[in-house]
C-alpha cells in the first residue's frame, strides 16, 4: 500500500460518515421553506415565487492557501475560491447570481488582502457572476504559531428554472461522459500532493516537464461556468459533476448505475510527479481530478456538440467514458467507492 490520503491525515470515508450526522440535523431545518434538496448534492435548493429554485453553495480552497502562504503569492487563490463555488452550483443547472466572501486571517495584512480580492475579482468576471458583500475576520488566538495565516472561503446563490433542473435523474445506459480538461491539480488534495512531495523536493524545485513546484501547485482552478451554461441551452443534459473532493468516485452520487471512464487525457505531470513519490492509481483516482475538471453526462448523439462548445471558450474536451448498468465507479478499471 503507497501513501494515502488517510496517512496524510484526511480520512474521506470518516469525513462522509460525519456529513450523514450533519446531514440529519440540517434536515430538521427544512420546515418552513419548500426545500427541493438540502444535502448531499452539489448545491441545496428551496423554492421561491414563480417557476423558479435558488441554489446555494459554499466552499472554501482547503490547504492550497498553504501553498499561498509558503511562495508568498497571494493573488490566484481567489480565483480558486471563485472556481470552487460556480463549478459546484452550475451541477444543479443554475446560473451563478451572486457571490459573498469570507477571509479569516492572523492579522492585518491589507497588502495581502487586495491581492486576495484581486484573485476574486479575477474569477467573478471569468464566471460572470458579481461578488456583493464579504468579511474579514482578524482572530489572532485562532491561528498557531508567529506568522501570518489565513483562511478563504465563500458562497454562490443561483437561480435555475423548475424545468432546467439537472440532479442526474435522468441518467441513463449508453449515455456518454464528456469530460472537460482540469487546469492542473484544482482545489483538493493538497494535504496529500504536500505529504508525498515535500519531504523530496522543495516548491522552488524545478522539474521538467512540470516547471517549479510552487507554481504548479499554485495553478488556478479553471472555471466552467460559461460553456457549461451553453451547453445546457443546445444540448441535451442528463448529468454533471465537477470533479473536486473524492474526484471521481463522486460520480455515484448522481445516479446508482455504472460510470465506466476509461478514455482519460494524458495525466498532468503535477499529478505523475506526486504518484512517482508512491500513490497508488486507486488513491490517485479518488483524490485528484487526473486532467478532468467537469463532467457533462448526455446522450451520446449531443456529444460532439458539448466538445465544440468547450474548445469554443478555450478549453479542450473529450468522451472520457459511458454509462452502463453494471452499478457502480469504475476509473480505468479501478473500483472506486464513495461515502456520502
């Protein structure tokens, strides 16, 4: 057995054993207003007047702001912040209709603070989505140690119509997977990259073919939300999944039946550098997005449409997989199992 998430201190399975106890208590909540869907997918959903649900997410950027904090770059995590909302609340059908934010930082830093509102504004024009409040909390007692540190985190509210709905209910046997191409590493799994690299190399390493680690590692999460909402108005849309946190055995909360993906691009070398420390591909494929950051699921003959959208806003595409009836995850035939 290689390195694990788990070893590296994060146990997903334990994560989406507690997410069922908050789950419970959450619902109890769902009293007074009409609430479509309130846990487990990629954003809840309560009715308002007319036709119409609002869909809301929030998320963070998880460790990355480590990576941040260690190259003294503070200007792209926002746009990961960003990213990690839109992609999340765009799985429901909805579009992006405003964003809030929220830093917790060890001090005042107002140098660090405009670079980290730059990134945000940087992401919000790329998502079209307006950023119309947020917060900054200094809270010196909560952060360890002398230096500076911080947290990111925000939420995105959309809108979607009752009859655009996407949850997955209709996906169905011979259905494809278009999978859209990931930046780089995203969002997730940075205590793992951090744990397998760094007792070898250093973020000012440079390695060919993946440049400075640093760097790299520090490649914003791309954002989808734009061709996706197109694809949505021409195409025929069954499913989607941002491939984020438990990467792609999260597909199995769509729908209980087989994805089979066995056509994946080339993996990035950020993620070949980190499975050379000693990662397994099972590991691999329930922790990183492997060079696919979102998938659009649709009837095979609406496929070629979706890859065209796609490399019309400068992001390359392909078949990545099918849905088949043999219940289940499968990654390049490695079973992938998903609490949650």
């Amino acid at each position: 057995m290689g390195i694990t998430y788990k070893d590296a201190g994060v146990d997903i399975n334990a994560i989406r054993k507690s997410q069922e106890s908050i789950g419970r208590l959450i619902k109890t909540t769902h009293v007074k207003t009409p609430t479509i869907h309130g846990f487990g997918h990629y954003a809840g959903l309560v009715e308002i007047p007319g036709n119409m649900l609002l869909a809301t997410h929030t998320d963070g950027v998880g460790t990355k702001v480590v990576i941040a904090n260690m190259m003294r770059k503070f200007d792209t995590v926002g746009i990961d912040c960003i990213a990690m909302n839109v992609n999340d609340v765009i799985c429901v059908g909805a579009t992006p209709t405003s964003f809030v934010d929220y830093i917790a930082a060890s001090r005042n830093e107002p140098t660090i603070f405009d670079d980290l509102i730059r990134g945000l504004s940087v992401g919000a024009r790329s998502a079209d989505v307006p950023i119309v409040g947020g917060e900054t909390a200094i809270m010196t007692d909560m952060f360890a140690g002398d230096g500076f540190a911080f947290d990111l985190a925000g939420t995105v509210t959309g809108l979607v119509a009752k009859d655009r709905l996407v949850l997955g209910d209709d996906i169905q046997t011979g259905d494809v997977i278009v999978g859209a191409h990931s930046s780089g590493i995203h969002s997730n799994g940075y205590t793992l990259a951090r744990n397998a690299l760094f007792p070898r190399y250093t973020i000012h390493d440079t390695i060919r073919g993946v440049g400075r680690i640093g760097d790299a590692l520090l490649t914003p999460t791309r954002i989808y939300v734009l061709p996706v909402l197109k694809i949505l108005q021409e195409c025929i849309v069954h499913g989607l999944a941002h491939i984020t946190g438990g990467s792609f055995a999260k597909l199995s909360r769509l729908a209980n039946v087989g994805f089979d993906v066995d056509s994946l691009p080339a993996v990035p070398p950020i993620m070949a550098l980190i499975q050379e420390q000693g990662v397994d591909d099972e590991e691999m494929y329930k922790t990183f997005n492997m060079g696919v950051g979102f998938c659009v699921i649709l009837p095979k003959d609406h496929a070629d449409r979706a890859v065209s959208i796609f490399k019309a806003y400068d992001i390359e595409s392909d078949v990545i997989g099918t849905i088949t009836d043999v219940k289940g995850v499968r990654v390049n035939s490695c079973v992938l199992s998903y609490i949650g």
